[in-house]
C-alpha cells in the first residue's frame, strides 16, 4: 500500500512538475482513506490564442461582443479590445447604461401584443397569453433579446411598439452572424 501510495505521489510531482506552470504546492495531505489532496492555486487567465497544453488552464479567448453608443447613434462589434465594425442604428427607446448579456438569439420572434397595442386600435382585447396577443413580423425576421428586456431587432414599420434598438437589416445579420447567447453587450 506504502509503495503505490509513493507511486501515486511521484506521478502527481511529475506532472506539476510537467505542467509548465509557476505554482507551488501549498499543501499535500493524506486523508483516512488513502485520498490523497495536492493543492496548490490556480493559475491566472492569459489571452492567449491557443493552449500550449493539454491541461485545463484558465483562457479567456477574444470572443465577440457589442458596444452600444446612445448618443451618437452606433452600435461597435467588437472582438476583445479591437473594434471590427461600426453599425449605425435609427432609433432607440429605454436605453439605460450598464452591461448586459444576450439571453436569446431568435428566428422569426413573435411580438406579446400588451392590452395597450388593442385599446389605441379600438380592437376586442384579447385573454391574457392567448394565442391571438403573439404577433408575427414586428420584430423582423430576426432578433437579439438581452437579459434587462431590451430588444435589437430590425423592422421600422414598427418602432413605436417595441423597445429596444431598431437598427437596418444588413447590420442586424451582421451583429446576428458574429455574436451569441451569453455574449456582453456594453451600452454607454
């Protein structure tokens, strides 16, 4: 038992020592039941591009994101640091500093008619979460949804009824095309 609980040790030595890291062992302990506990601190994020190593490492790769400029009407893709596109928008309605993230990506999105959109109509409302209240086409074909109730979406016969960013097709498939769910969206 001593000698592969040596052996198991060594091995353990071996590939910290392998790992190519900075790190010491902080502590090795032996549990009562034969487990042993090697700890040590992980290592800090790196921005590099590709893992040198097979190991789970912490790497933060450039992934895409939006930074959404209020007053000067543009939205900036990003990719880390480097600014990829600039992307105008017409309008914008209820747009409040901070960060958020993308909670959905969405195809053909339908649109929640409130009992608002009936009344200025003069139309018969509608049970709540009917049917009859999910809109088609007022959102565009596409749309992005972030997680403080924000649309990005493309369709100006509709701008008084959504919130959000209403921006021209091409940039819509462009920002569509480029980001994901979970992706930072930075509005200043």
């Amino acid at each position: 038992m001593a000698i592969l609980r040596n052996l198991v040790l060594f091995i353990s030595f071996l590939i910290l020592g392998c790992s190519n890291s900075q790190s010491k062992v902080e502590q090795v302990s032996y549990q009562t039941d034969g487990l042993i506990s090697i700890n040590r601190q992980a290592p800090k994020i790196s921005s590099i591009k590709t893992p040198e190593s097979l190991a789970f490492m912490p790497v933060q790769f450039d992934s895409y994101w939006l930074k959404i400029n209020s007053k000067l009407s543009k939205i900036s893709l990003m990719q880390g640091s480097k600014e990829i596109k600039d992307l105008p928008f017409s309008t914008a309605t209820k747009l409040e500093s901070g960060s958020y993230k993308i909670l959905i990506k969405d195809s053909n999105p339908l649109w929640y008619a409130n009992e608002n959109y009936y009344q200025e109509r003069q139309l018969d409302i509608p049970l709540a979460f009917s049917s009859e209240r999910y809109l088609k086409d007022v959102y565009g074909d596409k749309a992005l949804f972030l997680e403080n109730g924000m649309a990005v979406f493309s369709n100006p016969e509709e701008q008084a009824l959504v919130s959000g960013i209403n921006v021209n097709t091409e940039t819509l498939e462009t920002i569509y095309n480029n980001v994901s769910v979970d992706s930072l969206v930075v509005v200043q």
